[in-house]
C-alpha cells in the first residue's frame, strides 16, 4: 500500500510538470514533422537518399524530447542569460565569416564534428529573446525604446546579410516589426520603417506614385513623430532618395540573387536559368489537382525535375502527390499552431512570455507565407524553409527549440513550478 501510494505520488510530480502544456500546439507541430519525413523520402526515393527523410523524423524526435524538457523549465531564466545568447548569436555569425563552408553561392554554415551547422537559424531566436528583454519593461511607446530594438537586430541582421543570405535577414525583418506592434508601437512609426524600401520599388514602377507616396510618409511623420517640422523633412527626404539608394543596394546584390527577387514576375524570361525552379514547381502543384497524383506518384516529383525539392520546394511535392486536399491540410496545420501562438501570447503572465510568443509567431507567419507563396509563382524566390516541413537539421532545432521555450510560456502562465 505504502509503494502504490508513493508511486502514485511520483507520477502525480512528474506529470504535473507540464500540465498546462498546450498539447495541441505539440501534437500539430509533430504531424507535421511526421508528415515531412514521409514527403522529403518520397522527393528522394529515385536518388536513393531516402535515408534523409528518416533523419528528419529521428532529429525530429530527438528535439520533441528537448523541448518537453524545456516546456518544464521556467522561461524567466532566460533574462539572465540574454546578453549571453545575444553575444554567442553574432559570434557565431562572425566565425561563418571567416571559417564558414560555402554552398550555393553563399557562405553560411559552420562544419560541426562533422554536421554543417547554419548560425543564422539560430540567430532568430537569439534575437526573439533579446528583444523580449528590452521590450518587457520599456515598451517601444516611445522613439528610444524603438531604437534601442532596432540597435539589437541591426548587427545580427548585417553579419546575416553579408553572407549573403537575404532570406533570413527578411526574416528579421518581420520578428522586428512583429514584436515591435505587440509592444505598443504608433502603427505609423511601422509604415515609416517600412517606407525606404517600398520607396525604392515605387521609384522604378511609377515617378508620381513614388513622390505621392513620398509626400504621404510626410504627412504620417508630422501627425505621429515628435519634433514634427525636423522630423517630416527627414522623412519625406529619405523616401526621396531611396529611389537612388535603390539602385546602390541593388548593385550589391549577387546576380542570382537578383534574379530570384525579379524571375517571379516572368519566370517565362528565362526558363532554363532563374525561372526554372518557379516554372517547375508551378506545374508540379497544377498537377496534383484535387487529390494529387498519389505518394510516390508525382511526375515533377519523382523524374527530379525541381532540383532541392526537399527543402526549401518541398511545398510543391506536397501539391503534387497530395493534391488541393493535402496543400490546404498543411495551410490549416500552420493556421491553427499560429492560433495557439497568439492564445499562448495573451494569456501569458508576463510581457516577456507575451513578447517572445509573438516574435515565435511572426517568424513562422512570414517563413510560411514566403515559403508557400514562392512556390506558386506570389513570391520572390528567397531561400526560406518551411517550418517543421522543409529539409535541414539548423532549421528543425531552431524551430523545436522555439517551441519548447513558447510551451514553458503556456506551461507557467498561471502557477509556479510543482516543488517550487
């Protein structure tokens, strides 16, 4: 009696660790990690590389594991280690710089005991906890506290971009401005981040409308800035000479680089070069109609048309064999973990839990949203995995590790710790 009563007990503490662990952000996260290894092994399965889809499902285990194990620990603890991990983020940023291994076209990954580590995956999360720092006490409400974020996703941003990886300098972007709205920004101060760029696109698509819009960001500076004479002229100034900055930026680009920025307007102008994988993977997921052609049964998929079809298209394999039926499956399953995300950010207990929740959120948000829409022709081709889905050990890790630290968020929103 005395040990069915002590181990009831144990059980009772052990499972009590996570018990208001949000289990259907987990479950949904899994299927899709599952389902991946099924669709990465059959884009390989002519090539003989099967093996890769079972190593996305054991790494995938593997880091369901660390994160269950780290849904228990407390998140607060991170706050001690923030400049740690924020050092460690672009030291190893830099360490690509000068030790990294290069691959198509860009010198990104860091060799392992053997693995190809990629930092820059890394480096969202680094960043995500960061912000979550800053932001907790002193919201970006006011124009300093909207700098001092800036000043901590510059470095990791431009150590990023010069590898060059372009992609995940964008995503930056969108965890930046993410957390930024959620930490009670003026939503206009987001239009003016945003405006350069946008400038610059307007300059070559249309002079008027690029001085229209120019004019516009001037008249959201005086109505939202302090200083609002100094502030409007150098608004409206900067959006100005975007247009010519535009095209210094530009030349900095790599040619391919270029073309995947451009090719999805016309991937037509140049078939067998820039517009092939666009072309390719528009076919492959016209194929699959309705239901798809069937596992294993995809035209495209199996005669190896989209060259890495495993990673960053592997979307277009999805539409082929699976079909509308399959692709939609996949878009829900994103739709509900964001779902969770955004439950898990309101309800936290704290305005470091909520920030992160939401920097996790909009980093999946945009990576699915680019991801899905290049492969359908709505989006330039930019080298952005699929979260959970796509190929790549960095990628993967990054992903279970974001997870585990929301699920702590969930885990302790509303108690401490049992034993604690």
């Amino acid at each position: 009696m005395i040990n069915t009563t002590r181990t009831r007990n144990t059980w009772k503490r052990w499972t009590q660790a996570w018990q208001q662990v949000d289990w259907q952000l987990f479950l949904a996260a899994i299927s899709l990690t599952i389902f991946a290894s099924i669709v990465i092994g059959s884009t390989l399965i002519n090539l003989e590389e099967t093996i890769l889809g079972w190593n996305h499902l054991i790494l995938g285990g593997i880091c369901t594991i660390v994160a269950l194990w780290i849904s228990r620990c407390r998140y607060e603890n991170l706050l001690k280690w923030q400049w740690v991990i924020y050092a460690a983020v672009n030291l190893s940023l830099v360490a690509v710089i000068f030790m990294g291994s290069t691959g198509l076209g860009a010198q990104r990954w860091i060799p392992i005991f053997g693995f190809n580590v990629q930092p820059s995956e890394f480096a969202k999360l680094g960043v995500i906890i960061t912000m979550a720092a800053m932001l907790r006490d002193r919201d970006a409400s006011t124009l300093m506290g909207v700098c001092r974020a800036l000043a901590v996703v510059a470095v990791p941003w431009a150590l990023v971009f010069v590898q060059p990886d372009l992609g995940t300098s964008l995503v930056f972007g969108a965890i930046c401005l993410g957390m930024l709205y959620w930490a009670n920004v003026n939503p206009g101060w987001l239009v003016i981040m945003v405006s350069p760029l946008v400038a610059a696109i307007m300059f070559h698509v249309s002079i008027p409308i690029w001085l229209v819009w120019s004019v516009g960001m001037g008249l959201i500076a005086w109505f939202t800035l302090p200083w609002r004479i100094v502030c409007t002229v150098m608004v409206t100034a900067v959006n100005l000479v975007s247009g010519k900055l535009g095209e210094v930026f530009w030349g900095l680009l790599k040619d391919y680089q270029k073309d995947r920025l451009i090719l999805f307007l016309n991937p037509d102008k140049d078939p067998l070069g820039g517009g092939y994988h666009l072309i390719q993977s528009r076919i492959a997921i016209g194929a699959g109609q309705l239901w798809g052609k069937g596992l294993h049964n995809g035209t495209q998929t199996q005669l190896n048309f989209i060259p890495e079809q495993h990673t960053d298209f592997i979307f277009s394999a999805i539409g082929e064999e699976f079909g509308f039926i399959g692709a939609m499956l996949v878009v829900t399953a994103f739709w509900f973990i964001c779902l969770r995300l955004i439950i898990i950010a309101q309800n936290a207990k704290d305005n470091f839990g909520s920030l992160i929740a939401v920097g996790v959120l909009s980093m999946i948000v945009f990576q699915v949203a680019v991801n899905i829409g290049m492969t359908i022709g709505l989006a330039p081709v930019t080298g952005i995995p699929l979260p959970w889905v796509s190929y790549g050990r960095s990628a993967l890790v990054t992903n279970f590790l974001a997870l585990g630290i929301v699920e702590s968020i969930a885990n302790h929103r509303h108690r401490l710790r049992f034993g604690d």
